[in-house]
C-alpha cells in the first residue's frame, strides 16, 4: 500500500491504554481462546451441551471483557471493519447456539470470521466502515 494512500484512510478515533491493561488482556485473551476452542470443538464433534458449560461462561465473560476494553480504546469500534465482524459473529454464534439451521457451519464460519477480523493489519481492522 503507498504510504500517500495509506494516509488517507478513515481510521477510527483510540484512545490510551495503560501498559498494565496491554498485559492484562493478553492473559485475558488466552482464557478467551481456551473457552472458544471447547466451546467450537463442542460443536463440531457433538459433545454433550452439559460438557461445556463452563466453556461457554468463560468464553462469554472473557470476551464481554475484551469488547468492552476494546470500546473504551477504540472509541468508534462499532463502525470499524472489527467492530462489524464482532456483530456478525455474535449474530452467526447466536443463530447456530439457539438451534439455526447449520449449527456446524455457522459455528465454523464464526470463528474464522473473527480469526480474519483480529489479524487483518491495524489499518485495515481498525478502517471506518460508516
């Protein structure tokens, strides 16, 4: 990308972040992903729903925290290229957990969302959408 160019994104507004909260959501991030993987592996292989229930809570608590972490640096992350993947993912998570049609599917294509979402580089993630 040339830099000229690279200037002229829309980029949403961020704010500071503490050093001490960088470190601590990296601890959080990983609980997160340890939840998210029993929580995936529970539907891809058709384990009993009372097997991962506390998966379930883990990943749901660990990532509420990451959102609203997110929303309070990144102050416009709902019109962010992140922002709308988080949506959409919730939305697609939600579908498949309430008994959607192509609970695997919906599943998978949520987790690979969100894998694209949080490595796309800074510039792109963090792009105004709206």
């Amino acid at each position: 990308m040339n830099s000229k160019k690279s200037d002229e994104i829309k980029m949403g507004r961020k704010g500071d972040r503490p050093y001490w909260v960088l470190i601590l959501s990296i601890g959080i991030r990983s609980a997160h992903q340890v939840g998210a993987a029993v929580f995936l592996s529970s539907f891809l292989f058709e384990i009993p729903a009372e097997l991962p229930g506390s998966y379930l809570i883990l990943a749901s608590v660990t990532g509420g925290i990451l959102l609203v972490a997110e929303c309070i640096r990144h102050r416009q992350f709902f019109r962010e290229v992140i922002g709308v993947g988080t949506i959409v993912k919730l939305i697609l998570l939600g579908v498949a957990v309430h008994g959607g049609v192509a609970g695997k599917f919906l599943v998978v294509i949520s987790f690979v969302l969100a894998s694209v979402c949080s490595h796309m580089p800074k510039k792109a993630r963090h792009r105004l959408i709206f």
